[in-house]
C-alpha cells in the first residue's frame, strides 16, 4: 500500500521530532563515557601546568615577580614495578626565601599513558584527601609540612603510567607576594607481576644424618635465593620450593641452578648429583596491545545508530 505524503507543516513537525530524538541518543551516549581528567585542576591551572612555573603574585616592594619558584624534587620511585603492588614515597618542596610561616600546598594525579584502565590503581597519603576514583589526591588547606608523604598502588593492568605533582608555596601573610607553583612528572611502567617456584628434593644417601644444610638457587650465575635444612636423616629426603621473583625479567631463556652445600658429598639432589640445571623461556606478558577497546561505550553507539536508522526507515516507509 503507497504511503501518504506530508504536507510541508508535518514534514517540518517530523524532521523536529527526527532532531529531537537524535539529541536524545547523542546525549545518552555521551552520559554513558568517563569524565574528563581533572589532573589540571588540582591546585594550579592549565597555564601553569603547561609553562612548569607560574609566578601567581609580585612583590608589591619591588614590582617584580619572585625568583626561584618552588621547587619539586621527584619522589624516589623505581622505574618499574608490578601490578598491584603498592610502594611508599616522599615528596619534598622547598623555596630558597620561605620562612617557617609560609605554607605549602600540592595535588597529585596518576594517569595512564597508554590508554589503559587505571583499576586497582590509587593514590594515598595522611596530607591528602583522594578523588571518588583515588587517582587524584590534594590538599587545599597549605600546610607546612616541607615533605609530604603518600603510597603509590599499580593498576592491575600493564601499562606506563605518568605521575604528575603540582606544589605551590603561599607566604600566607595576606600580602599578594609569594605564591608560586611548579610541577614535576614521573614516568613509572607497571609490570604483570610474574612469580616463579622452582621445587627440588634433597636425598641423604648417607648413612648418617645431615645437618645445616645449605641450597642455593641461582639465575643466569647470580644467587638469587637460599634456603637452609635444619637436619636430613639417613636414607631420606627433603622437598623445597625456592621463589623467583621474575616481574622485572625479560622475555628470553634463563639458566636455573639449584646447589647443595658443596660439604655435604653424601647428599644428591632428584638429578643425582649435588647440582640440578635446568634452562626456562620466560614470554612476553606484557605487551598491552594498545589502548584498552571500551566495549560498553562502543555498544551504546551501535545501539543509539540503530534507533536513528530505525525511525528514519519507518518515517520514509509511511510518509514518504
């Protein structure tokens, strides 16, 4: 059956209701993404963040602005770490003419460089109050604590993840001098944490007990761990279990020795000589194949187009 034409008035009511309607899936979609980082607002603004110092008051004596600006040094973190793990730091600040009054104030925020999901991650520290998500963590009232310190958590996911931290020093004396900030970044990859356990049994052929026992492991000639057997008795054994810790290693082969105390010749390990070899291949676990794909937000497109298609169709269908 042919559909009825519109007259240019219901054209015109349709096509609204068309707009509307569009609005309605874009602002569904647009509800459904994360909200933008505030890593910027944490107690300096953007221009700030981008020049690295700002020099927010002059000298109402001389006119001009401080100098130096306060200074961030960056906190003692390593340079990897695995996920999950969570490791302690301090942040100082400092400025070459502040008194004992002034005070200091800073912001800290973690982000991911690759893109990836931040769970597990979190930022903590008894100066700081953190954000709902626990990867920003501030301070607005200046305190004067010089040295500030926090615990870093790792994401769950392997990544490299930035650390950024804003400082700012106010003379706090009412007078428009003296406030500076300044800013300073960490780069930090996380590891997938990959632990090892190497297990051996130690066998007194003797025919009397053995006693203090040593059993050392060692990767690639380096020890990495020992062990000590309080007593074996004559014509038994003895499992042990040695722990590798491998989250810093890379991927390639790793030559395993196990060695017993060179002292005690009666005693053998499961190869039947007082040093066991063995050679591993450990992969590459951590390769993040790019930015983490959000399928939640990627299915409310689908489903926002699909809709559009839908009443588009049924508009030409029927009235077009």
């Amino acid at each position: 059956m042919k559909g009825r034409r519109l007259t240019p008035k219901a054209r015109k009511g349709l096509l609204l209701a068309l707009g509307a309607t569009l609005v309605l899936v874009v602002c569904s979609i647009l509800a459904q993404l994360p909200p933008l980082s505030k890593a910027d607002s944490l107690g300096a603004p953007d221009k700030n963040v981008a020049s690295g110092n700002c020099f927010c008051h002059t000298n109402t004596v001389t006119g001009k602005e401080h100098d130096p600006a306060v200074a961030i040094l960056v906190p003692d973190l390593p340079d990897e770490v695995g996920t999950s793990t969570s490791t302690d730091f301090t942040v100082s600040f400092d400025y070459a003419q502040a008194t004992s009054s002034w005070r200091y104030g800073f912001g800290m925020t973690i982000g991911s460089v690759d893109g990836r999901s931040l769970a597990g991650a979190s930022l903590s520290s008894p100066f700081g109050t953190a954000s709902q998500n626990n990867t920003h963590l501030t301070h607005n009232e200046p305190l004067t604590n010089k040295t500030i310190r926090a615990t870093l958590t790792a994401p769950t996911a392997s990544q490299t993840i930035k650390l950024t931290i804003i400082g700012n020093v106010v003379n706090n004396d009412g007078s428009e001098k003296g406030d500076h900030w300044n800013y300073a970044v960490k780069y930090i990859t996380i590891l997938k944490n990959r632990m090892i356990f190497i297990n051996a049994t130690v066998r007194n052929r003797g025919g009397v007990d053995a006693s203090n026992v040593n059993v050392s492991l060692y990767i690639n000639g380096e020890l990495m761990n020992m062990t000590n057997i309080a007593t074996i008795a004559a014509g038994k054994s003895q499992n042990i279990t040695f722990d590798w810790d491998a989250t810093k290693s890379k991927a390639g082969e790793y030559k395993v020795e196990i060695d017993l105390d060179t002292n005690n010749t009666v005693l053998v390990l499961n190869q039947g000589s007082t040093k066991l070899t063995k050679t591993i291949v450990l992969e590459d676990i951590n390769n993040t194949g790019g930015a983490q794909f959000d399928w939640t937000t990627a299915v409310y497109w689908i489903l926002g187009l699909i809709i559009v298609a839908l009443v588009v169709g049924l508009a030409y269908k029927y009235y077009g």
